[in-house]
C-alpha cells in the first residue's frame, strides 16, 4: 500500500486529504509542523508528500528542497495563493506537481494517483532483472555468470561460459571453430581453433547427460557446431 505523508498545519484541511486519500486505498500520515515533516521525510519511507507551503517550524520552500537532495519521491505542493505557485516554479525546488487551495478532494486524489503511477514506473525501470536463458533443464544466468543443469550448479571457467552463452544465445545457427574462437577469444589470445574443441568438449561435459549424444551442443561434422533448441 502506497504511504503518503501530508505534512499541513490547518487540520481541518490536512484531514479532509487524508480521509480522501484513505478511500482511494492509500496509507495517509499527517505532520502539522515543518520541522518535524521534513524529519520524517528524510528518515521514514513515504511514496509522496503532499506539502502545503506556510508552516510552523520550517517552510515548505525549504522542506521541498532539503528533501529534494535526498529523495526522489514526487512532491504535490499545496499553497493558498496562487503567486507561490510561480514563485515554486521560480525556485526551481523539485517539486512535481502544485494545488492552489480551495482544490476539491478528488482532484488531489487523482494527482496523487498519477504521481505515483509515474514514480512507480521509473523505479520499476530502473530495477534490472537478471538475465536468464533457459534451455531444457539447462539454465544460464548471464548477469551472475553461472550455469545450472537440471537445477544442479555447475562451475564453468570464463571462456567455457562464454562460449556456451553465445551458442546459447544463437541456437540453430552453425558457428565454424574459426568463428567461435575469433568471437569469444581476443586476438592477442595465445590458442588457435583446437582451443575452441577443449573447450567444447570440457563444456559438454557439464552440461550433457550422454556426451557422445549431445543434446545441446551438436557437432555439425567439416563445419563446426550448433547449439540445439
Ligand atoms: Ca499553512
């Protein structure tokens, strides 16, 4: 449940938004001083902050900002007076979105809901999954760089991973030994294309039930190998 802080020191207003926004599903604190809003800003996890502008203690001018070099999350600014609002805008503050009093409650609602679908996204976008690929038993997790066969682990060295993870990633394409041991090793690589047929060989040995009937790694006979799916 999505928590927001409102931190507003008229009462009657500061309740008015929470019971609102509570209808709507969302989890609503209020702080009624500057001083101690911006302190449970800084240190409690809020989804979004809705800051009126005049309050005991400390501004919402200096909230907004003190809470800007922290956190990223969205910042609805309240204010009575719609000259503040320019002078938000002015300022430059981080806030993302500004409300004039008298506002009716559902339009509050609805611009709390669209920030945090907004921050929501970005957060999410900015979480990177691990890349997996998965192959009949045989699991490649590339961004841990590690290898499972029938949910077993397998400790592959670095060029026996690359290998596999480029024949992996290509499955059904033949690839010569020239063209594996030029893609995976660097040219000032002491080896030639036999490198390429150890490694294989060590490969098949981890990842193959029988390993002379390969079921991942096929050799193309005079041509080189294919990765089977
Ligand atoms: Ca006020």
């Amino acid at each position: 449940m999505s928590k927001v802080l409102i931190i507003e020191d008229e009462v009657a207003i500061a309740d008015l938004e929470k019971d609102y926004l509570e209808l709507s599903g969302f989890e609503v604190e209020i702080e009624t001083n500057g001083t101690t809003g911006l302190a449970r800003g800084l240190t409690e996890d809020f989804d979004m902050f809705i800051l009126d502008l005049m309050l005991p203690g400390m501004d919402g001018f200096e909230i907004c900002k003190q809470i800007r070099q922290k956190k990223n999350t969205p910042i609805l600014m309240v204010s009575a007076k719609k000259d503040d609002i320019d002078k938000i805008r002015g300022l430059g503050l981080g806030a993302d979105d500004y409300i004039t009093k008298p506002f009716s409650p559902s339009e509050l609602v609805a611009r709390v809901k669209a920030h945090l679908a907004r921050y929501e996204r970005l957060i999410g976008s900015n979480m990177v999954e691990n890349e997996i690929i998965e192959i009949r038993g045989l699991k490649i997790d590339k961004t841990a760089r590690r290898v499972w066969v029938g949910g077993e682990e397998r400790q592959f060295t670095t060029k026996e991973f690359d290998l596999l993870t480029f024949l992996a990633q290509n499955p059904n394409h033949v690839f010569t030994k020239e063209e594996l041991f030029n893609k995976i090793w660097d040219m000032e690589s002491v080896g030639d294309i036999a490198t390429v047929t150890v490694h294989i060989k060590k490969i098949r040995e981890k990842i193959e039930f029988n390993t002379a009937k390969p079921q991942y790694i096929e050799t193309i006979w005079g041509v080189g190998y294919r990765f089977k799916v």
